[in-house]
C-alpha cells in the first residue's frame, strides 16, 4: 500500500475530499516523523510501537575486501507489532 493509496482508501471511506483526504495522510505523517526526531517513540493501541534506538559506534568488517571499518553511532527506527495486529495477521492467513 502507497500513501496514494491510504489517500484513496480515506476518499472513498469518509467521503472527504482528495485534497482533504491527502491533507489528512500528510499530517499525520509530518506528526510522526516530528515526534521520531526528537527520539520519542510512539505506540498506538492495537496498531504497534515505533521505538527509536541509539546505537553505539563499532568496529565491522567490508565482506567484499575484508577491510575492518568502524561503522558510526546511529540512530535506528524499529517496529514491534502489537498483539491485536499479529492476531489479526494470523487469523487473515488461517481464512486463506
């Protein structure tokens, strides 16, 4: 699924308009990247968690060359699943 699409499903769904519908989409978008930014994480009941971790810098190696490296500190984005959502994942699966 696209943004185009969520943008859709919202259109055809409430009845807003696509510009309305596509304002919507954006928004929450810009709301959830802000909050990830600034290193808070976001959990939405029966959805999942977006967690942001810090990683410490480390020492890696090229597989191509072999060459050790060190790889820099970073920020990474996860996701955790709610229990609801994988329930609902596997009953989609067991349907099928």
């Amino acid at each position: 699924m696209t943004k185009a699409d969520l943008i859709e499903s919202i259109y055809e769904k409430i009845g807003l308009s696509k510009k309305e519908s596509s304002n919507i989409v954006e928004l929450v978008f810009d709301v959830i990247k802000g909050t990830l930014e600034k290193g808070e994480n976001i959990k939405i009941s029966g959805f999942g968690n977006f967690v942001v971790r810090d990683k410490q810098a480390r020492q890696g190696r090229n597989p191509q060359t072999g060459e050790e490296m060190t790889i820099d500190a970073r920020r990474v984005l996860t996701f955790k699943a709610s229990q609801v959502l994988k329930q609902a994942i596997n009953l989609k699966e067991e349907k099928e």
